[in-house]
C-alpha cells in the first residue's frame, strides 16, 4: 500500500449464470455466492421476466384518460340522441302545419258544397260524387267539422252573432257557417245563433234509462 492513498476494498465479480458457459450443465444453487455481511448481490432477471415492471402511476393515468374518453363518447351520443329527437318533433310539427294551411284554404269550397247540399244539387250527379271525394280527402287528413244546431254553445269553439233568450241553457239556433278544426287547433270558429235549450236535452242531464230497457 503506497503512502498517502487509502486502502481499497477488493471487487468480487460474481458469476450468475445458472448454466456454467464451459461445461454448459447446470449449477446447483448450493454452489452460488452467498452475500457476505454488508455485500449486496443482484440477481439477474428470469428469462422471459421484463426487467422492470410497469409503474401504477401510468396505469392509474391510462385509467384516467379512458374514462374521460368514455364521458366524452357517453356525452355525444346523447347529445346526438337529443338532436335527433328534436329534429323529429319538429319535422312532424312541421308537415302538420303544412296541412292544417293546405286545408285552411279548402273551407270556403267546403261551405259552398254545404250550401250546394242545402240546396238539394249534391243528391246525385258529378257534383256529389266530386263533394264525396273531396269530402274524403278532407276526412283522412283529420279535418273535422262542427257545429250542429241544438249543440250546447261554447264561446271557444262557436261565434255568436245573435242571442235570443234568458241565456240559462244556451243551445245553438241556426248554423250560418260551419266551424272547422285541424287535430287540437281551430281553423275556423262556426257562425251561430244561440237561443235557449231544454235542460232534459242538455248532456248529463238527461234522464238514465232503467236497467235492462232500451
């Protein structure tokens, strides 16, 4: 040992291989190194073993990502579920209004095949046959006609030009012109009498017939 450097431990090198690399047998663990007390061996990894093992830190992140990834999806399709929705109704309340216009504009050839009827010029002939048909068309796009004299009066449905009577049971009197409605919405109000009923005649208040009579 030369003066003024401090003495240096011996390096062990030890082999770890389990197969000897001149014999190529197998070396019986016994015959392995052990660590002496402060000496730290290492072990060489299994064939096959990745050397390190993956971090949780990057599996907790993966995890993380692919839930937001999820809520995103989860998001937009119920966005696109509620535009799709949304374009439904309004496609459908669109083609009703188209309707409800387009036979708007039919009600004045209505009341002159009303008044042709009144007449007696719709019993037979091309005339009743094209008011028939008419009629039907009318029918399978859910016009619907009302005012019927003897219906009790409805200030929403009916306009009353004139009133006759102490107003106790008002009845319709005379139909001057029909009213007309589309599904839920009023086209047209009917053009009215009213006068007064007899309360026997109102709805509900009619006599119930005895079980078993007809």
């Amino acid at each position: 040992m030369s003066a003024g450097k401090p003495e240096q431990e011996p390096v062990t090198v030890t082999d770890k291989r389990r197969i000897d690399p001149e014999t190529f047998e197998v070396r019986d663990p016994a015959d392995e190194p052990r660590a002496e007390e402060g000496e730290v061996i290492e072990q060489a990894p299994a064939q096959g073993e990745p050397e390190t093992a993956e971090k949780p830190e990057g599996q907790s992140q993966e995890a993380k990502e692919l839930a937001e990834r999820t809520a995103d999806l989860q998001r937009v399709t119920a966005e696109f579920a509620n535009y799709r929705r949304r374009a439904e109704v309004q496609r459908t309340a669109s083609a009703e209004e188209a309707k409800a216009s387009v036979a708007a504009k039919f009600l004045d050839v209505l009341d002159d095949l009303d008044r042709a009827r009144a007449h007696g010029d719709l019993e037979s002939g091309p005339l009743k046959a094209l008011s028939d048909k008419l009629i039907g068309v009318f029918d399978s796009l859910g016009l619907v006609g009302f005012g019927v004299e003897g219906d009790p009066f409805d200030p929403e449905l009916h306009e009353a030009v004139q009133m006759e009577g102490d107003g106790h049971h008002p009845v319709l009197g005379a139909v001057l012109r029909k009213g007309y409605r589309f599904g839920d919405r009023i086209l047209r109000h009917a053009m009215v009498t009213v006068t007064d009923g007899d309360p026997a005649d109102t709805p509900g208040n009619a006599p119930s017939a005895e079980p078993g009579t007809e």
